[in-house]
C-alpha cells in the first residue's frame, strides 16, 4: 500500500495551521490547528453542524479554506497543486454516491478510468478483496444493503492506494453487525500504514478506533490521546462502598497516601479524589480494613470519552446561552 511510500520530506501526513472556512456570513469551521503522522488514525468529533464535513472538504481539495494554511500528504494546500494531492489521498463521503444500477464492479471501473489508473483491473480486484466484497463485484449496487454499499464506496476510496484516507462518518446508519465490519476493515487499514482521518459523533467508534482524537465545534475544543482527554478534564476518583455507613469516615481517609480529598456518594458509599489509584487504592483498603469497616468494592472510575466530549460540548452551549 503507498501509505509506506511517504514523502521522507515531510514529517507530517496532515499540518493544518488556522485553517478556516466561512459561507458568506457563516463560519462552518475557524482558527484550525492540528498535526497528524503518518500512519496514525484520528478522529474528528463533534456534534452534527460542528464542521467536520466541511474540513473534510477543504482537505480533500474539494472547496478551498478561506483563511488559514494546511499541507496534505507532504504537499501545500493551494489551488494549484489540487491535482497532486488528490493523486495521494482519498475521500470517502458521508454518502456513498454509487452508480445503484452498475455493479460494484462497473462503479469501480467507472471510477478508475475517472482517474487513469494504471492496472485497474489488478487494483479493483484488491480493493474488493480488501473490503470482502469480491463475491459480489456483479451484484447491482442498488440491490446491496447499507453496510456492503458502505464497503463498496470504501473499495472506491482504496483504488488509488491513497496515504491518507478522509472517511467521514462511515458507520452512521449502519446496524451493529455492519459497523464492526467497517471498524474492522479500518483496522487492517491501519495494519498497512495508511493514515486515516475520520469524522464521527460517535464516541465509542473514535474510542475504539483511534490513537488521537480531537473535538471540533467550529473551533477545535481540545485534542490529545483518549485518555489523556479523560485525565484533563476530570479529577481521578475511587469510589468506596461498605456494608454500613463509617461512623467516623473523615478519620479513615484522613492524610492517606495520594487522597486529596472525599465526599459522601450515598448511606455507604464514599468517592475519594485521587491523584494515583495504585498508591491511593491499597492504602485505603488497608485503613478500611484497620477500622473495622466491611468493604463490599473499592473501584476506579472511568470517565468515557463521552464524558469528555459532553463536557465540551455543553461548556459552549452554556457559554451560547450566556452570550
Ligand atoms: N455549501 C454550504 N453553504 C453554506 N453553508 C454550509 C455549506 N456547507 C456547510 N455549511 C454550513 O457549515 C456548517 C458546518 O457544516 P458541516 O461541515 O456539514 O458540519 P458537520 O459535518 O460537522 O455536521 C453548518 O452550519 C452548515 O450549515
Ligand atoms: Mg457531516
């Protein structure tokens, strides 16, 4: 795959620098910036209107930013070079847009000779095979399912070998069964060093899916690791539940080891502000177990990346409301 074949040039699959783009009086997406590796997969989530399309698109050389600076795949963004980044990437859009009554075959022909690709009958053929639709390369698309439809314009999107894949949500409207098959094929994409760039509203597919993600709500709201998102944005916690209420609970968790501080989370239940479970958790077992306390679970809390996310997200819509 030529997600190898990277341009040792440039360190960076994706650099975006105050990349906006307005429509008329409206601001889709402003003062985006963010740097993607090779090889990597990174989410861009936000809720519907956010302007993940819309970067997409700009990305993709589709429509043009109207501020800002980016290179894709090693080469500046700019009107004139809108050919030779297009021959390195590829863009699946939120619909497929299939020829319904060719076959997958034909759409695929369709779409190489589009481009002048060299060997397209060498190249579909491993398109289908890479997404596990070689079996149906003579099925009509129109009599597909959501989900090999969404294979078959992924099959599309893979024909050019691209560096660097843009999927914008590409398992919305799936049933459960075919989002796995999509995650999967992502995977093995991921296995082959292409860069993928995906837009979701789905949290648990970025989670899934992704070494770094970010949130856009036409301003980038935070980017970093899943699980450095979590750690930012909330305190740690261990949450304590024994058989009766301690009659004396500040004296138990009082200057423990890495507790900063607890609050009564219900009749039995104590939730203790940590700065390292692995120091703050044995050490409380121990206290407990010193005043006699029956401790029926001490565990540590996971803050999802949903969490994070609707932090974020409700943070600006408060902040909307108080404008
Ligand atoms: N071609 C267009 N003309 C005018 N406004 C647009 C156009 N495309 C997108 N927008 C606006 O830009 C904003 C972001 O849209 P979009 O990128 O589609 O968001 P998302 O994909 O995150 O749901 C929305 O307010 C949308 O109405
Ligand atoms: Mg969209």
């Amino acid at each position: 795959m030529a997600g190898q074949q990277q341009d040792p040039a440039s360190a960076a699959a994706l650099s975006v620098r105050g990349l906006g783009k307005r429509f008329g009086d409206r601001v889709a997406f402003q003062d985006v910036t963010f740097e993607i590796g090779y090889g990597e997969v990174f989410g861009f989530l936000g809720p519907n209107g956010a302007g993940k399309t819309t970067i997409v698109r700009t990305l993709g050389t589709l429509i043009a930013p109207t501020s800002g600076s980016a290179t894709v795949a090693g080469i500046p963004l700019t009107p004139g070079n809108g050919v030779e980044i297009r021959r390195r990437i590829a863009v699946m859009p939120e619909s497929p847009g299939l020829y319904l009554r060719l076959s997958v075959a034909e759409n695929l022909e369709c779409f190489a000779d589009l481009y002048g690709a060299p060997d397209p009958r060498e190249r579909i053929d491993r398109a289908l095979r890479a997404v596990g639709l070689a079996d149906r390369a003579q099925d009509a698309c129109g009599t597909l399912s959501k989900g090999l439809r969404q294979r078959a314009a992924l099959a599309r999107a893979l024909l050019p070998d691209p560096q660097v894949l843009f999927l914008d949500e590409p398992t919305t409207g799936l049933d459960p069964s075919a989002t796995r098959d999509v995650h999967d094929l992502i995977d093995a994409l991921r296995q082959q060093g292409v860069t993928i760039f995906l837009t979701t509203h789905r949290l648990d597919e970025a989670e899934r899916l992704c070494d770094r993600v970010a949130i856009l709500n036409t301003t980038l709201r935070t980017i970093g690791r899943p699980d450095e998102l979590r750690d930012q944005l909330f305190a740690r916690t261990l949450t304590v539940s024994t058989l009766s209420p301690l009659p004396d609970p500040g004296r138990v968790f009082a200057g423990l080891p890495a507790v900063d501080g607890w609050h009564a989370g219900g009749p039995a239940v104590y939730v203790l502000t940590v700065s390292d479970p692995a120091v703050a958790a044995p050490a409380t077992t121990r206290a407990l177990v010193a005043a006699g306390a029956d401790v029926l679970s001490i565990t540590q809390s996971r803050h999802s990346l949903e969490d994070v996310y609707l932090q974020l997200v409700d943070q600006d819509r408060e902040e909307e409301g108080r404008r």
